[in-house]
C-alpha cells in the first residue's frame, strides 16, 4: 500500500532557526534576537544569532535536500529581514537572498511552500504594542504585499502564520517564548484576535496580487486525540475532545480554527472566556474567514480518549513506562490517522501535515556516521497512520517532517536535535543521519516501503 498519486512529500524548517547571519546585510532585530539578549531566557544562554548558518550555507543544505529526494521543502521569511523595521523601508538584500533560495530550490526540482510568519516578529513593531496593537493587521499585510510582489512568480504555496498557540500563548500568557511577556487572559486573546486578522489581511493581499493560481494555507499546531478503541463511543469521545474549549488557556484548536475555517468563535469558548473574549469590530470575522484551500497543522503528540459512563471524552493515562522522545513528548501515531479524519469533517478541506517528527540523543558515533533508529522507527510508525488515513478516505495532500536540519529550538537552544541531518554547530559540517538515508526510500516508494 502506498500514498496517493502525487503526494506532497517534503520537510521543514524555520527562519530564526536555521538561517543564523542576524545582522547580515541590513536585517532588523526581531523579538527573538531581543529574548536571546535576556539572561537565563534560553538554555546555556545561547541563540539563534549564527544556528545553522543557513543564510551563507543554504546551496549546501538544498544539495542535501536534492539527495534526500524531497518534493517539497516548507522555508519561512524572516519578517525583519525583508522589513528590518517591521514596515516602511524595504530591505532589496534581504529580498535577494530569499530570491536565490527559491530559485536554487525550483533548480533542484524543490517545490518552496513558503510560511509568512514563524514567530519572528520585529523588535521595532513590538515597541509599538506588537500583537497587541489593533495596526498589526495591517503591518503584516504590508509586509505580504512586499514578499508577495517578489516571490509570487516563482512560489505558489504559501501559508499565513505558523503555531499561533504558541506565539501567542508561550510568546505573550506563559513567557517562555519571545517576547516573553506574561499579560492577563483577555490582552492574551486580544492579541491573537489581532493575529487572526492579520492572517485574513494577509489572505486578501495574496489573492489580490500573485502572478500565478496560488494554494494558501494556515498552520497552527494540533491538539490531538485519538480514540482507545474503534468503537463508535470512543471515536465519538475522540472527536468530541478535539473540538472542544476545555481550560481558561490557548491550548485547544477550535478557538484558533472556528475563526479561520468557519468565521466565528466556537460558543463553548466564549462562555469559558466569558468578559475575556474579544468584542470583533464589525467586518472583522468576515476578513478572518479567508477561502482557504488547505488545512495546514503540525502534530507531534496526543492524548487517548474513551467514551466515559457518562458518554462524555474521559482521557485515558498512558501506560508506565510509555514511549517518550528526547523531549520528553509521548510517542502517539494514531494522531496522524485520528485527526486528520476528524479535521476533514468539520473543516471540509484536504489535509496537509505542515509538521511532524522528535527530537533525539543524536551525537556522531565512533563510525564517523549519525544514528538515529528512534527517530526511523517513530516515524514509520506516525508514516503508517497517516497511510491509514488515506486509505480510510481522507484527503492527505502531503507530509513535512520537522525538521531538515538540527536546528535552534527556541528556549531550548541547541539542546534537542529535530534533523534529517545532524549539524556540528562548531565546524556547522552537515551529515544526513541514518533516517535521512530512510526517508529517501519511502519517498521514492512513495511509502511503499513502510
């Protein structure tokens, strides 16, 4: 059994984390550089100021991505490098590295699925209120228009924002994230009602603008769950928890995707967030509510449910001694063949896993190579629901694994390796690991070989 004909098979990496060269040719800082700065804010003080060096080294890493055999890779721009103020003055420097990225991408047969936002906002519009500032709509849509102009010719998958969970509820409620404030609940939900208008904003300019037929997506991050059996109940049980506002919090999907997908909030979220919940000006849930022609979400973990005596979601613990990564994340594929489905359902669009994969104890072996059988094994498993779920009729249109490279994982630094291929941050030498070589196979199967 394999994918479907043309399956998107691609993997992931992000500005901030990869491209290093923070203040080559003319980029702004953004609020990563400013929490980098903070003492104690990332692991071993380190930052993402050099990472991967990217930004001189990308011919070697689309070489490597060439040989791998990927059919996509899924980049984001750096916001501030294109706009080191966040608007106004154009960086062309900035503008002309993303220029010879695509196109060393489209020569080496890589199709480029570009994200506009993961996370690296300038520093210059966080001191005029951010997220926080009702004008960041209309920020991000300039910034779009800029990108858009330029890479519209040659790119025609893009989506808006990457994990806005995260960049707004680790970013602006629990700090550990840029720019690492900790507001109260109701400026927390009004920054990301911002940040859903930004995304709609941002929408408009690209269909109004590009110089080709475009595919546009949005990619926030999954809260899973998967049901303990195949009855009816339980997936039932399943379904009910996926899509339900069930803490004071930004961790669920509903709030983040009932906007987005459907055009309005979801009501049980409004009666938990009560006063909290943003008062939309009139239009704005209309300008959210973008056609989009993917569902775009990155999964890694989730939790089992079972129908309870009452009927209602009852979560069932995992057992001791359970599957953990590096990350200490629990090992769930059944959420790449659960949720999906579930998705389907009640967005109505095919499914694109924008990312999936761990992080793990990878060091280079005596051999002089990088072994990784965890990281081959979890993803054989997360690779065979997904197949499951095609096979159960749901419309899987591609995968990216995350990540392409070792890379800077936000507050956690250098600590966790996420890459197909291992970087030796101190010579940045690249070496493919073990799953790197795998990953060829099951793409040239087309997960035949599963």
């Amino acid at each position: 059994m394999s994918f479907p004909k043309d399956f998107v098979w691609g993997a992931a990496a992000a500005s901030y984390q990869i491209e290093g060269g923070a203040t080559a040719d003319g980029r702004g800082d953004s609020v990563w550089d400013m929490l980098c700065r903070k003492p104690g804010a990332i692991w071993s003080g380190q930052t993402g100021a050099e990472a991967c060096d990217h930004f001189h080294r990308y011919a070697e890493d689309v070489a490597i991505m060439k040989e791998i055999g990927l059919k996509a890779y899924r980049l984001s721009i750096s916001w501030p490098r294109v706009l080191p103020e966040g608007v106004g003055t154009v960086n062309a420097k900035g503008l002309e590295f993303y220029d010879r990225l695509i196109d060393t991408l489209l020569g080496a047969g890589i199709e480029p699925w570009v994200t506009l936002f993961h996370w690296d906002f300038p520093t210059a519009l966080y001191h005029r209120g951010g997220w926080l500032n009702r004008d960041s709509a209309d920020w991000f849509a300039e910034y779009a228009r800029v990108v858009c102009d330029r890479l519209s010719d040659r790119v025609s998958h893009w989506m808006t924002h990457n994990e806005p969970q995260c960049f707004i509820g680790l970013g602006l409620s629990a700090g550990v994230h840029a720019p690492g404030d900790k507001l109260g609940f109701r400026e927390v939900l009004l920054a990301g009602h911002h940040a859903m208008l930004a995304h709609g904003k941002a929408v408009q300019v690209l269909r109004a603008r590009a110089k080709q037929p475009l595919q546009i997506g949005y990619a926030p991050v999954g809260s899973p769950f998967y049901p303990a059996t195949e009855s009816e109940a339980d997936i039932a049980a399943a379904r009910a928890a996926a899509f339900r506002v069930h803490e004071r919090g930004h961790w669920n999907n509903t709030w983040w995707m009932d906007p987005v997908y459907l055009g309005r909030y979801p009501d049980d979220g409004l009666a938990l967030f009560g006063a909290d919940a943003p008062q939309p000006k009139p239009g704005d849930m209309e300008t959210i509510r973008q056609p989009l022609d993917f569902f775009g979400t990155n999964m890694y973990s989730g939790a089992c449910v079972r129908s309870g005596a009452d009927g209602n979601p009852e979560v069932v613990p995992q057992p001791v001694g359970h599957k953990l990564t590096a990350f200490r994340w629990t090992v769930t594929p059944e959420i790449l063949r659960w949720m999906p489905r579930f998705f389907h359902e009640r967005y109505g669009l095919p499914i694109v896993i924008t990312e999936n994969g761990m992080s793990g104890a990878d060091w280079i072996s005596l051999d002089g190579k990088v072994h990784d059988p965890q990281r081959i094994d979890f993803l054989q498993r997360y690779l065979r629901e997904l197949r499951q779920a095609c096979a159960d009729g749901v419309p899987v249109k591609g995968y990216f694994q995350w990540s392409i490279l070792d890379n800077f994982e936000w507050a956690e630094g250098y600590k966790e390796r996420f890459g197909l291929v291992y970087v030796d941050y101190p010579t940045q030498r690249r070496i493919p690991k073990d799953s790197a070589h795998w990953y060829r196979d099951v793409i040239a199967s087309n997960g035949a070989k599963l």
